[in-house]
C-alpha cells in the first residue's frame, strides 16, 4: 500500500526563520522565553542562550561541552529580573536548577534528583516542577485568562480554564515545535527538525519561527510559494 505523501515542510524555511539557532551553536531548542527588556532567552541541548530581541544578535550564552550528553526538555523561565534555568545529562539523571541576573550572572543553583521535563512560575513567585509528563504530546501556555495547547501535530488549540475547547488559534507542520511562548497575538516557537538545505542535503536544523495566533497556517504560504517557483 502506498502511503500518502506528506505536506510537511521538509525544506529549511529560510525565508520564514525569526532566528536561525544551529550556526550559534543552540542546538536542539525546547523553550524560550522573553525577559522585560525585550530579549530572548532559548534553552537548548547546546545551553542556555540570550540573544537582542530586536538586532538578533548574541549577547551572552552558557554552552554545554557536549550537547549530546544532554537530557531532553532543558528549561527557561523568567520572573521579574531573574532567568531561572534547568539542565541535566542523561546518564547523571540529576537536574541543574540555576538562577541568573538578566546580564547572565549567577545568582545561585542547586540540584534536584531526577530529570526535570518542565516547570512553571506563579505570579507569586512560587516554582512548580514536574518529573513525569501528564502529556508528552504537547506544550501548554496561558494568554488573557484561557490556555493555550500547542500538540505534536502542529496545532495550537484554546481552551477555557473549565477545559471546554474553544477554538483552533493556528497550525503548523507535525514534530517540529518543541516549545513555544506568547507575546501579544502570536508565538515565538523553538523549532527542530530533519530537513534538506538548499544543496538537497539531510540535515538537522533548529530555528526560532514566529507565528500569529489569528487561524493562520503554515500550508497556505506554501503553497503560494511552490506557484511562484
């Protein structure tokens, strides 16, 4: 039986990528946050990275010796003026929980035993973690009171806090978004996937991409650009 042809985008999307993240050595990104002087910060297997929100440009980085040796799910966090950041080696199992100045100086750090998959700050200051994944197919942000679903197949669904689904805020291609975060009407996505450069080679690429949560779609562009080519 012949399988159905994927619509993914299996090409580097150059054209579309806010940040490209591989040549900067943030390698593998799982979450990105930003701070309140309007900077990014991306959590990868490579590090922990601060780039200018507006010029792009790298302004500080703490990057591991050997991505590879990382866990899945490395975190950021921002809370008023302070990064608050997790990493861990797989075979260690043991989590680096650590806290920097918005300039990247350390504040202070500890260790927690596991392997830490996410973690979240109240508005009170008060730290949730979790070790285990309720869902390992998606990634949950909350914007104006509802939450926002973002699944493995690419799309970002609302729901009230009551849990009842709304609506459908935008879609993207399956397997690539690894993380995501909210600021006004659209998400930054940390991205990472298979794909073929422009000389048709394999590669593993990792990107920041933005995308507006008004219905928008990564098919329709493509599809407009594949008819102009």
């Amino acid at each position: 039986m012949v399988e159905t042809l994927s619509d993914t985008s299996d090409q580097q999307r150059f054209d579309e990528m806010w940040l490209h993240l591989t040549p900067r050595g943030a390698t593998v990104p799982y979450n990105v946050c930003f701070d309140p002087e309007g900077n990014v910060w991306v959590a990868t297997k490579g590090g922990l990275f601060k780039f200018d929100g507006e010029r792009r440009t790298t302004l500080w980085e703490r990057k591991n010796m050997f991505p590879k040796k990382m866990a899945a799910f490395p975190q950021v966090v921002c809370y008023r003026n302070t990064i608050i950041y997790t990493c861990a080696e797989e075979q260690d199992k043991t989590t680096e929980l650590r806290f920097f100045s918005l300039n990247g100086d350390t504040l202070r750090e500890h260790f927690i035993d596991g392997l830490i998959i996410s973690l979240v700050v109240s508005n009170s200051g008060e730290i949730f973690i979790s070790k285990q994944p309720v869902g390992p197919e998606s990634t949950i942000f909350k914007q104006n009171g509802y939450l926002v679903v973002m699944d493995k197949s690419g799309r970002f669904l609302r729901f009230s806090q009551e849990g009842d689904f709304i609506d459908q805020l935008a879609e993207i291609d399956a397997y690539l978004a690894n993380g995501f975060c909210i600021k006004g009407n659209a998400a930054l996505m940390a991205l990472s996937g298979v794909v073929l450069d422009q000389d048709k080679r394999t590669i593993c690429d990792d990107w920041l991409e933005w995308i507006n949560l008004d219905g928008s779609s990564w098919k329709k562009p493509r599809e407009n650009k594949k008819t102009h080519t």
